[in-house]
C-alpha cells in the first residue's frame, strides 16, 4: 500500500488536461484518419481517465504531460490491435499498423515531440474545410485541438449541450469523406488552406475577445487557445505566410491590451482610457516583430491592415499621442479590400480622433447602408461618444441609452450606466 | 482511535469533457490533502480494471469482475478515526459522489483482548 503523497500540488496543472487532450487528440486523427474521430475519442478520453484514477491517489506526477503521452500511446496501441481487421486507418500509415512489427514503432513515432506539432497543423488545415460553416470549423478546431469538451462548447458557443453534440455529430460525418490527413509537404496545398484556417482562427480569437458572454474565464481561453494555434503555423517553415504571420501580430498585439482591460470589479476600460503600462510589453514586442515579418512579402492582406492599425496603438503612449491619421489611411485602405459598415464606424472612430468629433460625426452619416447597424451597439456607442467629447451632453443622452438597451451583459450595462451619469441622466 | 477501509466503487467519467475530469482531480486532491493534514490518511491506491476472479472449491478462474461501473471497486484508503462515525463523517466529503458512486466504510478489525 502506499501512503499518498500529501504535498501534491495541482496548482501548476491548470488547464492541463484539456491542453493536452487536443495534443493526444491530434496525434491518435492522424494515425486513425477523419473517419475515426469517435475512435479517437475514446482513446484521449480513456487515457485522462486513466491518468486521473491514479493521479487521485498518488497525486500529479513530476512530469504530467508526458505520463499522458505515455498513456495515450499505449492505449492507442490496444484499440489499434483490437480494430485493426475491422477498421482501415489513415491511409499513409495503414500499412504499418497493420502488422504487428511494425505497430508499436509506428505509434511512438507519431506521439514524438516534433511529430506532435506536425499533427495539430496538420489537422488544423482538414478541420477548417470549406464544406462546414466557418463558426463549425472554430467549434471542431476547440474539440479536437484545444480538447474543448461539449460543456465549454456550449458555453463559448452560447448554446445549448445537446445542440452542440448535433452539430458535432453532423460535422464529424463531413469530416469522414476526407480520410487521412493532408501532409504538410505538399506546401500548395497548404497554402490554399491557410486564409481558412486564419479566418477560423481569427473568429475564435474575436469571440473571446469581444464575446457577448460576461463568463470572462472561457473568453480568455479562446483568444489563448487561437493565439497558440497561430503561433504554431507562423513558426512552421510551410504555413509561415505573410497572412498567417500578420494575423499571429494581430492577436499578439490585441492580447497585450487585455490586462488593462477591465477594472478590479471587471468592468470594461476603453482603449482610450486604459493604463497603457498595462500593456503585455513582451506580447507587443512579438506582435511588431511578426507584423514586420508579415509585410516582407509582398501581399497585403486584411489582417495585414488589422495589424497594422494595432501596432499604430501599440506604439503610441497615449490617446494624444497616437497617430490617427495614419490609422485613417488604414482604415481607407481595408475599406477596399472589406467593404462593411463595421469597417466604415471603426474608421469614422479614427476621423474623430484625427480631425475632431464632429468630422467623425459626419463620417458616420456618411456610411453606405448605416441602416444594417441600427441594432449595433458600437453605432449608438460611438455616436453618443462623439458627442460626449464634442460637449453635447443632452444630445449624447438618447444614444447611450440605446446602447445601454442593446448591452450584451453586465458589465457592458455598468458601462453604459456610468456614461449616462457622467452625460446627466438622474442616478438609478 | 481505529483504523477503517474505504472501499471505492462507480464514479463513472463517462462523457466529461477534459476540464471536467481535471475539476473533479483537482477535488480529489483537496479532499486526500485534508485527510493527509488531519493526519486521518494511512494508505491507500487505486486498482485496474478487470482482473481476475477465482471460485469455488474448483478454484474456476474467470476474468474479471465485470458489472455495471457503479458496483467495481476502483480503489481503496486506509483511514484512522475515532469511530465508525467520524469515519463516516470524513467519507462524506469524497468527491466521488458528485459522480454517482459510494463510498462503503468498514473497520479494520484489531487483535484485541
């Protein structure tokens, strides 16, 4: 019998379990092929039973991750044995599960350390298939990369479990079709995928970033979850494109704002009024390194431009100080390329700031088809704003409190409540 | 003061997503860190599934046990207490009834006069 160990800590196996499940998870695809994704499943969810059993009676061991490994190689090891008459794995290493020399070698290779990256970008590139919706590609990507279960699914994706296990289900058998996955070698390929995978990536990274939900924690985990999955295709020699550089500055930039964000109470701080020496320096530093490894190329992406007006912010000690103009011209430029109203309010922001609240008033008439923001709560946000800071109080009035209506959860609410105060509305 | 088993049994995983499995870790090692503390704690260790069993005066030796998970035994401690109560007590805290399993207290039977 042994006696437990009693100074076990956990504290430093945060998150844990759910990093590595995608880890495990992107190696056992790449050796069963899409068509195996319940297989899959079992085998991660069978080796954190595993580690969990035992873990709760000796306690964590010294080296976690790799004890996981170790658990879902061998696991692997038995189902591949168990299924393999019956099943026809990944067609690249069907072969070589097939038979008995060469299973167990096969297995410890793909749960190799430079393999595992391997597969997680390589699985990256199948999810984000143009056959599923793009908000599906980010909820697959959560499952089988982030080891995102159905709870925190549900929570990210505001949606009810059971919706989330239906759409899943549906999602998996798109999947299926497409075998084994694609070998990162083929670099055209790759490259044609690769405005996909940003585009999911940059969704999951904006849902945590400008979600709806108050429920901050799972916020954060999405931007932390998308911007590691950049980080992975910006350092790989194939899938290190000037977009995919550009956006991994863009979420390096935006995540270093996030300490100074919200206030003790977790309240939202505008950019204009945040504490810049908040700011993640090391996160900004990566961010302006990437975006001047992004603009080397000679494309110029959307997310180039998202970067850049990030790193205008990002180099400016304060409001005053920044170069709006600059950050105008910018705004011009991806008005090109994305033609939105959303691109147009953001961009009347910059006027404002640039040439004085009132020209960024007349920018907002000016939208084309301003009539698609009118339940938009940064229209009501921005234009009350502007005419707090031009003096007009009484005319703010009536906007912050249709920003107020369309407010998305407390803290926004609390937000609006204390411009309303500020602008003259009677205390609640 | 007397020594007491307890026997573990069910406490299914079955559909929990990874963060809930390493929530429901991180309650075990809160609870097994209190007994610890409290100096309740002996010993104890989790056990495999499946096994063995041997029967009978013919010795027939079946694998197993397999059943419904909520009758396997996944593991056992050793606690001391001052009374089949107290031990109880303590029991209580276990977090494997979040997961619809039981905790059965017996006492470890001493030679005495």
């Amino acid at each position: 019998m042994t006696t437990p160990e009693p100074t076990t800590t956990t504290s430093d196996v945060e998150n844990l379990f759910r990093r590595e499940a995608g880890r495990m998870s992107a190696v056992v695809v790449r050796l069963l092929g899409l068509g195996h994704l319940d297989l899959a499943e079992d085998i991660v969810h069978d080796a954190l039973v595993q580690a969990l059993e035992v873990w709760k009676f000796r306690g964590v061991p010294a080296n976690p991750a790799a004890w996981l490994m170790a658990a879902a190689k061998n696991r692997a090891i038995d189902v591949i044995r168990r299924e393999r008459t019956a099943r026809r794995f990944a067609p690249e290493v069907a072969d070589l599960l097939s038979t008995e020399w060469s299973l167990v070698p096969t297995v410890a290779s793909a749960f190799e350390d430079k393999e595992i990256v391997d597969a997680e970008l390589r699985l990256m590139f199948e999810l984000c298939d143009g056959r599923l919706a793009e908000d599906t590609q980010v909820m697959v990507v959560l499952k089988y990369l982030c080891g995102f279960g159905v709870r925190e699914l549900a929570q990210a994706f505001l949606s009810g479990e059971e919706a989330i296990e239906k759409r899943l289900v549906r999602a998996r058998a798109t999947l299926q079709a497409a075998g084994g996955l694609a070998d990162l070698g083929d670099a055209s390929r790759a490259r044609a995928r690769a405005p996909a995978v940003c585009r999911a990536l940059y969704l999951m990274f904006s849902e945590g970033y400008h979600g709806s939900d108050p429920r901050a924690v799972v916020r954060e985990e999405l931007c932390a979850e998308a911007l590691r999955l950049a980080a992975l295709m910006a350092d790989h020699p194939v899938t290190a494109v000037g977009e995919v550089k550009a956006l991994f500055a863009l979420m390096c930039l935006l995540a270093a704002r996030l300490p100074a964000r919200c206030d003790a109470g977790g309240d939202l701080i505008p950019l204009d009024e945040q504490d810049r020496s908040r700011w993640d320096a090391a996160l900004n530093a990566r961010g302006l390194t990437a975006l001047a490894e992004a603009t080397a190329g000679e494309t110029v992406s959307e997310m180039h431009l998202e970067a850049a007006i990030a790193a205008q912010h990002a180099m400016a000690p304060s409001v005053e100080a920044t170069d709006w103009p600059a950050i105008v011209t910018l705004y011009d430029r991806l008005a090109v390329m994305r033609p939105s109203p959303v691109v147009a309010l953001n961009r009347a922001v910059a006027v404002g700031f640039a040439r004085g609240p009132a020209a960024g008033l007349a920018a907002i008439d000016a939208i084309e088809s301003l009539g698609r923001l009118d339940d938009y709560l940064f229209l009501a946000a921005t234009r009350a704003d502007l005419l707090r800071r031009s003096g007009h109080r009484a005319e703010a009035l009536p906007h912050y409190l249709r920003a107020r209506e369309l407010a998305r959860n407390d803290p926004e609410r609390r937000f609006f409540d204390r411009r309303l105060e500020e602008c003259g509305a009677p205390r609640k | 003061m007397a020594n007491y088993l307890y026997i573990f049994r069910g406490g299914d995983m079955a559909g929990l997503s990874p963060q809930q499995m390493e929530e429901n870790m991180k309650k075990w090692g809160a609870w097994m860190g209190q007994l610890s503390q409290a100096g309740n704690l002996k010993g104890g260790d989790p056990l495999g599934e499946g096994g063995r069993v041997v029967t009978g005066k013919k010795k027939t030796v079946t694998d197993g046990p397999f059943g419904e998970t909520k009758d396997l035994v996944g593991g056992y401690l050793l606690v001391t207490a001052a009374s089949l109560d107290a031990a109880t007590e303590l029991a209580r805290g276990c977090p494997i009834f979040e997961r619809e399993g039981s905790v059965e207290v017996r006492e470890v039977r001493e030679m005495r006069m």
